[in-house]
C-alpha cells in the first residue's frame, strides 16, 4: 500500500465540527498530504508481516516503525508483538509534543502531562528500535528542556531531595541517550544536547557523599519503596537513605556517555575530567558497596552507620553494575545467586531479594507495592539486559550462560500473561502464575519495563555500535534452527539478520545471513560473534505536526462533548493525546446505552485553527461498541450552523474496523469547533479512542 495511503499516526476523523470557518486559498495549502508514518525504504520481505499483526489495530503503524521478529520459541515472539502494542499505547502526544507514559492516565504524583521519570531509561532503550524518531527525539527534550526539566515541590510524597521532575526519581539519562543515537545513527541529536546532560548529572551532586566518593539514594526514589533496605529502618516507606548500586551505576554510565558525546564533539579534555569521574566511582562502588564474602553489591545505609557497614542481604539490585560495564570480570561470581534456588531464583522471578533474606515476601501480599521479594519487570529488565553484557561483552566466565539467558527471558516472557493472552502489569507473585499488584483501571498494559530491547539486543545479539559499524553476538539456544528479525532501522539503513540452519525456513541459503537496505552483506555457516561495517545512511527529514485537538490535563480548551455518553467513560478521553483500545474506561468516549438513533462528539478549540488533516480512531469491543458504517464532519460556521466540511478526501473511503480514519480537507478550512457523527446502520453505539486535527 503506498506510503501516502497508510492509515495513521495518531486517530482519524469521524464526524468533525468547526466554529467561524473560512476557506483558506489554494496558495496557503500544502501541495500534498503529510504522510502519517516513515517510509521503510529498501529492505527484504522475508516474513509474513500482516500474519504477525493479525488482530492489531492501525498495523500500518508497526508495518512503518517496528522491526519484525520470527522466533522458534512463541511465547517470547507473541509477548515481543504484544509489547509494541503497548508502547504505541504508552506513546501520548501533549502541547510540548510526544511523551511515553507509564499508566493509562496521569497519577497525582506524576510531572506535567503524567510524566514519571523513574521508568524513562527503559522507555528509551525500548523505543530506540522504532523507524520514527520524533517520539523519542520529544521525549528526550520533555525531560532535558520542557516541562518534564522544570521545578517541583521538594516534598516528602514527590522527594524532598530534589526540585525537578527530572530527579524525582534516579534516571540513566545521558546513557540512555547514547545508547538510543547508537540505533540510529543521530550522534548530533546527542551532541547537541549535551549542555542539558551535563546539567542532568551534575544536579545529583547534592546526594554526593565526598568522603566516600559515592551517591546517596533513598530506595523509594530509585521507584523502589518496602525494601529489604527500608525496611531496616524507622520508615520502611519513604526510609532506608543509603549508597546503593543503583543512582551510582547511573552516575559511572552517563558521565561515560557524556565523556563519548564530548569525543565525538571534539572537546577531549573534558571528555578526560567525566572519564576520572566514572573512574573515582567505579573504584568507591568497589570500596565499599561491593562485598567480597558474599560476592555482591549490596545497600549501605547513610543514617547510624559510623562503619559503613553493608546489609547482609543481597537485592536484585547488586546486579546493576553491570547493565552499565561498570564491574570488573573479577566479580562475575555474583551472577550464581541470579540461579541459586535460596538466591533469586523463581519460576516467574528473579525475585527482587534473595529468598534467604529474613524480608523475602514481607508484607508483599497487603497491597503494592512491596519490593521485598515480588518479580518485577522493571527490575527483571536490568537484569537481563544486565547479563547480556555479562555474557556477550565480557570474558568467558561459570557462574550463568546462554541457556540461563533465554530461561529466563523465557519465564520474563511467560510472566507477562493474565487469562492466557499477553498482558503485563505492575508487580508478580515470583512462584504463583498470578499478579500481585494488578489495579483495575491503572496497571492494565503497564509501561514501565523493557523487554523487546532485550529480545533485539539480547537475545538477537544486535549490539549497537557508536561507529560506522554494527556487531551481531546472538544468545539464542544452541538447537534454534532458524530465527530472524527484519528490517532494523540501524544508523539510517534496514538491517535484516536470518538464522537457517539448512536454507528451508526462508529460502536464502544455510546459515547467518545479513542485509542491509535488502542486499546481502554477510553469510556465514555458524552463530559466533561477527563484526560488520554499515556505513550510515541518510536520515530521514520528518516533519514537525501538532494536533490542535489535544487536551492532556482535561481543562480549558480544547473541551470536548457529546450528546450522550456512557456514565463510565468521558468526550474528553477521546482528546487526551493517547489512543488506547482495551476494553478499559477512561481510554475512550462511547455512546454505549444512548436511546439515540445517533450519537454525535464535538470539540470546541477556544480559538479558529486551520483544518486540513483529521484523523480518528473508532473504538469496537466486538461487542456492543462498534465500527460505525460510516460518519459524518462538521464545522460549526459564522451563522453557528454544523455543516460538512467541504473538500474531504477520506482514507479508507469508509470506515474499517481496527484502522484509522483520515480525513483529509482541501483546501483547508480555518475553525474554531468540530463535531464529528459516526452512525451504524443498526442504530447501535458508537466509540472513538483519539480524535486530531493535525497541522
């Protein structure tokens, strides 16, 4: 399907309604539509990618951003499809431009537009994969220059240490940013922020212990409250002040990506000066937090403790150094308690401490969220992406190997089901085939993990490089016959890997095989690391869109109504800058129980904006929620009459279910209110997820 006939990128148009409507001449129009996704470009056509997508709604969105995976093992493939689902769902565009959430809506304790920093580096890591840079490239820019950078209250329910959004929680900022530019090749989006980096870095410095040459953090705002450390002290919720592996790997990871930016931009002596400062850590992280009996990092509590003594029990935390190559070979004996059946071993682990903790499974059944022992995917991520260091970028080691890699991706993956379908929430019971922490309404497809990251880097073995290069080192079982993953958007070119150990599964020869841009740069007859030059390619120039309809915080203008509205949903959802198609209210307006033949949703926008680019996503449950048979759009006039818009194109001419509906309108008109009518011949309810107006 070409490119310009795609449907969507956010929600298309039902029925739409503009207040004090004028035409605007032909001369002010754009030539030819926007288009809603990124082009792909060359590549090859191994799969069958609308058999992967079967069921999904708006698949020409993932068709344009996702890399396609075939996986001998289904569990890990379906959960690797199931969560691009819900990071589109997480992806909200706002006034500052697109954010990645980590709820279905915003919680009282979260910055402006319901941002939560504490899940931010997975959400950049997991996005990185994606074709379409402006998610990330507005995300980014919402933490280091918007709102999400901006001054909160120094308070004990949002951190009375710190008085930014940005340091509500400890957050891999520069790290993070690096490891998204290794991707796709935009050093210059790095290097360009680097001011705002080193800022981001240099803020911890009041939790900076001089005598000790480590960082303090309280578990609570590395997003880890009721731990086996706070628990140890006289506040087990927002208690336990301590030097932990957490906040200070962070700091040893961005001041090395810091130092690699200010390379790149030529400044090598300061470059030195971050370089001695993730060195100084590494050597205090080693010190003192780093316990040669047990062959653990482990919790150091700030507050009487004249020795510094180390807690005797060993967190999932002791793993993070290694997520950032902050640890020496010499200690890789920590990762035998990762397998240890009294260590963290479980079937829907790793546990967040040590069974053999006094405090594995305090409390952990009265309610989230404990973090005392429940498996926890955003803990789980570390891990992993943790050990896939261990395993591919360290020397040869007996603690842990491949298979214990893809056991537990396997059990990660394996975890994220509820009723037998994909599903992942906030916290698991680490030995119960249920979720512990699971609130109706606010953890359904919760956003604050990764783990198709893991499968591409981890178990796929793509490891991104900063140079002009791309290195494959896979993970996969030794009796995988075959694998592939397809159309990577890597440094600015489609990298495509295929594993075939006869040559039958897809029919281009035995053995590894890599394309780049669709042509053949690489065979070889086994799964050892390989190193492979890809020179960078063209990026691609993305336009700057804003949708006009969009209303995070629900105040003010835009306002939207409707003429009937079921009691549990809201005309206001359907303008909240996300698009949400689970069968959960507060994702979306419905007309469901309206004693209407037909049902209408308006926006009024508080000022005249032009009009030419409307899309919307009707929502259908299968059941009494539908697609509608067809809709109308409106704009309200100067007489204050509704009247169609003139001059639409619509793709799909009519509505389908589980594509978006654009509206194209041309030339475009200059409105202040829309009102959109979509109708079922039948005379049943109607829903939308998203309505824009998009310029």
């Amino acid at each position: 399907m070409p490119l310009g006939h795609r449907v969507r990128w956010s929600v298309l148009g039902a029925t739409v309604a503009v207040l004090a409507a004028t035409v605007v001449s032909p001369s002010a129009a754009a030539a030819a539509p926007t288009p809603l996704y990124p082009a792909v470009g060359a590549g090859t056509q191994l799969l069958d990618h609308r058999a992967k997508l079967a069921g999904f709604v708006e698949p020409e969105w993932y068709e344009a951003n996702i890399p396609f995976v075939d996986l001998p093992d289904q569990t890990i493939e379906d959960t690797y499809y199931y969560r691009w689902r819900t990071y589109k769902e997480a992806l909200k565009y706002t006034s500052e431009g697109w954010i990645v959430s980590e709820f279905l809506g915003p919680v009282g304790y979260s910055a402006p537009h319901g941002g939560i920093v504490a899940a931010a580096g997975h959400h950049v890591y997991e996005g990185r994969w994606l074709r379409d840079h402006r998610y990330l490239d507005d995300y980014l820019d919402y933490w280091l220059r918007g709102s999400g950078a901006g001054p909160k209250p120094a308070t004990d329910q949002l951190n009375e240490n710190t008085t930014d959004w940005a340091h509500q929680y400890s957050f891999w900022a520069a790290d993070a940013m690096l490891a998204r530019a290794s991707v796709d090749g935009r050093f210059g989006f790095a290097v360009d922020r680097l001011p705002e980096l080193e800022k981001q870095w240099a803020t911890w410095s009041p939790q900076f212990n001089a005598e000790l040459g480590l960082y303090w953090q309280v578990p609570v705002w590395d997003a880890m409250e009721y731990t086996a450390s706070s628990y140890q002290s006289d506040d087990p919720y927002h208690g336990g002040e301590g030097f932990r592996p957490t906040l200070n790997a962070y700091q040893y990871g961005d001041a090395k990506a810091i130092a690699s930016l200010l390379r790149m931009r030529g400044d090598r002596r300061q470059a030195k000066d971050y370089e001695n400062d993730a060195n100084a850590l590494k050597a205090a992280m080693e010190s003192h937090l780093w316990d040669a009996d047990a062959q653990f990092y482990k919790h150091v509590m700030r507050d009487g403790n004249p020795g510094r003594e180390q807690l005797e029990d060993r967190e999932q935390i002791g793993f993070i150094p290694w997520y950032f190559h902050m640890a020496p070979a010499a200690n890789s004996a920590a990762w035998a308690q990762l397998t240890d059946p009294a260590g963290f071993a479980a079937a829907f682990g790793p546990t967040t401490v040590e069974r053999r903790s006094p405090w594995f499974m305090h409390d952990a059944l009265l309610g989230c969220c404990r973090w005392s022992g429940p498996s926890w995917p955003f803990a789980t991520s570390q891990t992993l992406t943790a050990l896939a260091n261990l395993l591919i970028d360290y020397p040869a080691q007996s603690s842990v190997d491949r298979d214990d890699y893809v056991r537990l991706l396997r059990g990660y993956a394996a975890t994220q089901r509820k009723n037998g379908v994909p599903y992942v929430a906030e916290a698991h019971h680490p030995d119960e085939d249920r979720w512990l922490y699971d609130s109706p309404g606010h953890s359904e497809d919760y956003n604050h993990s990764t783990f198709n990251d893991l499968v591409l880097s981890g178990l796929l073995g793509i490891r991104p490089q900063e140079g002009e290069r791309a290195r494959l080192a896979p993970l996969v079982p030794a009796d995988w016959d075959h694998f592939a993953v397809e159309n990577v958007p890597y440094h600015g070119r489609n990298l495509s890997v295929a594993w075939d150990r006869d040559g039958t599964r897809y029919g281009q020869g035995a053995g590894l095989t890599v394309w780049l841009d669709g042509k053949r740069v690489h065979r070889q007859a086994d799964l050892k690391p390989v190193d492979l030059k890809v020179k960078t390619g063209r990026p691609q120039s993305l336009p700057t869109a804003v949708d006009d309809l969009v209303n995070v915080a629900g105040t003010g203008f835009p306002s939207a109504t409707a003429s009937h509205t079921w009691p549990a949903d809201s005309p206001a959802d359907a303008i909240d800058g996300q698009d949400f198609h689970l069968d959960v209210p507060t994702t979306r307006w419905t007309s469901y129980g309206s004693p209407n033949r037909e049902d209408w949703l308006a926006v009024e926008l508080g000022a005249a904006k032009p009009v030419s680019d409307l899309r919307l996503s009707f929502y259908d449950d299968g059941g009494g929620v539908r697609t509608p048979d067809r809709f109308a759009v409106e704009y309200r006039n100067a007489a204050g009459e509704w009247v169609s818009l003139p001059g639409q194109t619509r793709v799909p001419p009519t509505p389908e279910r589980g594509r978006l509906n654009r509206v194209l309108v041309d030339p475009p008109v200059t409105a202040d209110a829309l009102r959109v009518r979509p109708v079922r011949d039948d005379g049943g309810a109607v829903g939308i997820t998203a309505f824009q107006s998009w310029r």
